[in-house]
C-alpha cells in the first residue's frame, strides 16, 4: 500500500489498536497489496470506549465477551454469575486492552 493510505489509516484507527504494535502494522500495511485495501478498510474494528460502557453496564451478562468472539469465556463468565462479580470487575479494567488486542488480530488475520 501506499504511505500516505498508510498513514491515514493510522491517522484515523489509531485508538483501536495496541500501542506498542502501531509500527509493525505500519510496516505490514506498507507490505500489504493494494487489493487488501478494500478489505482492510471494510473490517469491524471494535471500539475500545464503547467496550468498556458495554462492560460496566451488561458485563454481568458477559456481552463484552460474546462481542469479542469469545464465546467460550463469555459462557462461563455468564453461568457463574462474573466469577461470584470477580471476573466482572476485572473486566472493566482489562477490557480495553482486550478489545485492541481483538482489533489487531482481526487486522493481521486479513492480511
């Protein structure tokens, strides 16, 4: 892809990917075929603010997880109530790194 597609797309997806991993999509996206930009542009990135609302008010019912894609986690945070209301307040500080690290491997596996 082009720099300054490049440079765009990081522009304006910064917040929904880890930090610490901004250079090595830098360095795949400029690697990546033109024809991947479609795709790349198309995909549903999870937003890591949105998460963490969706957390503190439904996390009890394991939403967060099952909109991760987790659904063997969800199903067991769901049936033992959070962990006994443990797990659930882990989550609400965990899941925004969580959704991230979600966001850049729904970008890798695109690639």
């Amino acid at each position: 892809m082009d720099q300054q597609k490049v440079d765009l797309f990081l522009t304006t997806n910064r917040k929904f990917f880890p930090s610490e991993k901004i250079n090595i999509i830098r360095s795949k996206l400029i690697e990546a075929d033109d024809t991947k930009e479609m795709v790349i542009q198309s995909l549903d990135y999870q937003d890591p603010t949105i998460m963490r609302l969706i957390s503190l008010f439904l996390g009890g019912f394991a939403v967060d997880r099952f909109m991760l894609g987790q659904i063997g986690l969800g199903l067991l945070k769901l049936f033992t109530g959070g962990g006994c209301g443990i797990w659930i307040i882990v989550d609400w500080i965990i899941i925004m790194q969580l959704t991230k690290d979600h966001n850049y491997d729904l970008l890798m596996s695109s690639m």
